[in-house]
C-alpha cells in the first residue's frame, strides 16, 4: 500500500513539471536514460564493450560538452587511454616474419625413432654417429628432442676417466695391453687377453683362456708380433701383473717397442684399455649367457669385427676405427636396411641400393 502511494505521488509530479507532450517526452526520456545509467553503474561487474561501441562512444565524446561527460558510461581517463591505444596501433608496422632453420625430412626423423626403438642403450650420439654413417647430417640436440617428443627417454650417459696429455700426443704409436675375466653359465672364470690401439682405437683379441700362465702369455705377444700388427707401434702399456714375464718383455723389445708400467692400483694409467672393457660389458658380454671358452672366443670376435669396422666412436669423428674418411651430406637414402650382430643383440644399418 505504501509503495502505490509514493509511486502515484510521482507519477502526479512528472505530469505536473512536463510541459507540452512533444517537450516532456524528451525530458522524460532522457531522465529514463540518465536513471538507467545510474542502475548500471550500480552493478557489480564491469560492461563489456565492442570494438564499435567504443568508436560511437569516442565520437560522441566530442560533440559533448565536458560537463556532460557524466551521462557516459565511462569515465574520461578510460576514453583518453582508448585514443592512446587508437595512436599506438597508427604507428605499429606489419612485422616481417623471419625465416628459420628448414624442417626436419619426415623420413629422417621416422629413422631416428626407429633407432632410438631399436637400440635403447644407445644416446643421442651414438645415433648421430649411426645416421652420420649414412650420410645423414644431424645434430645431436635434434635427436634428443625427437627422441624426447616420441616419448623415448635418454640413454644413461657416464663420464669416462680424464686422459694424461702424454697419451694424446703419443696416441698414434701406444699400445695399450690388459685382461678382464668373464663368468660363464657354469660360474667358471675365463681370462681375455685384448690390445687396444689407443690412436686407432682399433681391437685386437688374444686370446681366452682358463690359466693364463706366463708362457701362454708371451706366446700371444709372438703372434701378435709375427702378424705384423705392430707396425708403428713405439710404446705398450702394461700393468705390473706377474703374468707379464722378461719373456714378454723381451719379445716387444727385439720389435722396438718400448714396455711402459703402470703404477700400482692405478688402473686411470691405463685408461683406455679399462674403458674397453666396459664398452664390451655395457654392449655385448652383460646381455649374453657364455658356455665355454670357443663360445667367449667366438662373441668377442665378432663384437670385435663390429667394434673396428661398423661402431662409431667420439674421438674418431663418430666414424668407426677401420671406417672410410668424413662422409659428406647427401640425400636422404629411400631404404635403410638392418644386419643384425651377434642374433640381433646389436644392430648396424646400411643405405640400400634403390
């Protein structure tokens, strides 16, 4: 009852300030816009405002005078920042694009997830030192990437021991000479007698046997000399073990080669020999069951032909020890077959003729 009354009082007093119909009507309507004005400014959340709008609203800025400003819904900062934004957007320039690096042959990078499946012991660069193999140039971070985007994690990677600088100026003529044993299914201990040419890297497997005595020894350093596989060779590393005997010694001398001795329990002296022997752990010998001494002799030979002609090796260039010269950039080959070594416990990949 109240609310009729205050609302029939108002009513009376717009009819009794209007004036003639055509004159109150304008009034009135600019009061209703005015009153709405008010209403909205009242609501919690801001108006959202199109691109057009705010150009009407501008526009109409300027032919109001200042004091009338109020019956905008936005103050007058907001229409300053409006025509600064309107100035900035005048003096900005269509950006040109860059060109970048060109994208990755499909190809290549199908090939690259295959390796990674293929061989999960492998690292970012062993597989660029396979592809390069291939004639394929990649850069070891794109193959992490790639490898990463497929959902292939990272291959563990260990730092090997630092190297004397005596033994990389002298590379070309060391030789470096050690065992390592090797348990086989019937918990038996073989020894294998190796040489490793630190210039080369290449692999020379002695022999294997279950008592290496002195004179089995110095009967692989004669045979290792007869094959005239130290041509070029001026010093051997050696340890201080009992089995290498003045026989031994004596044999290498009457080639000109000089004995050099590591110290006693140093085995970073002989760096490169200890780094062997985990390479053929890591790759081949943790992943096969050895059933005698021919078994173990005829694994490490043919680990051995893989090591020298087909792996890749980072301080060679990722080129293989008996591998041909720097390979040069070439197109993509359509084929890439697989041979497999050792049944398929390693695998090396050649270009396929088309």
């Amino acid at each position: 009852m109240l609310f009729f009354l205050i609302y029939a009082v108002a009513r009376r007093l717009v009819r009794t300030f209007a004036g003639t119909p055509t004159v109150a009507a304008l009034e009135i309507e600019n009061a209703v816009l005015r009153h709405q004005v008010a209403v909205l400014r009242r609501k919690a959340g801001r108006p959202r405002l199109r691109r057009r709008d705010r150009v009407f609203l501008a526009a109409a800025s300027r032919l109001l005078p200042r004091d009338r400003w109020s019956s905008l819904l936005v103050t007058p900062q907001t229409l300053l920042r409006w025509h600064r934004e309107l100035v900035r957007k005048k003096w900005t320039y269509r950006k040109r694009r860059t060109i970048g690096r060109p994208p990755l042959d499909p190809q290549i990078r199908d090939l690259i997830v295959r390796l990674g499946q293929e061989n999960p012991r492998w690292g970012c660069v062993r597989i660029q030192g396979e592809l390069r193999k291939l004639r394929i140039r990649v850069g070891a971070t794109t193959i992490r990437t790639i490898l990463r985007r497929a959902g292939l994690p990272p291959a563990p990677r260990r730092t090997g021991p630092s190297w004397s600088e005596f033994l990389r100026a002298q590379a070309r003529g060391i030789l470096a000479m050690d065992f390592f044993t090797v348990e086989t299914a019937w918990l038996r201990t073989l020894y294998v007698l190796f040489a490793i040419e630190v210039g080369s890297r290449r692999v020379h497997i002695l022999g294997v046997t279950r008592h290496p005595h002195s004179a089995w020894v110095t009967q692989q350093g004669r045979n290792l000399a007869v094959g005239e596989r130290l041509r070029g060779v001026r010093f051997l590393i050696r340890d201080r073990d009992t089995k290498f005997s003045g026989p031994f010694d004596e044999v290498f001398r009457t080639e000109g080669v000089r004995i050099i001795k590591t110290p006693i329990r140093s085995p970073k002296a002989n760096a490169f020999a200890e780094r062997w022997v985990r390479t053929v752990r890591q790759e081949c010998l943790d992943h096969v069951l050895v059933f005698g001494r021919r078994h173990l002799d005829t694994v490490l030979r043919e680990y051995s032909a893989h090591y020298n002609a087909r792996r890749p090796h980072r301080s060679l260039a990722l080129l293989p020890p008996d591998g041909p010269g720097e390979a040069r950039a070439s197109p993509v080959p359509s084929h890439v077959g697989r041979r497999d070594v050792l049944g398929g416990l390693i695998h090396e990949y050649h270009a396929l003729a088309a």
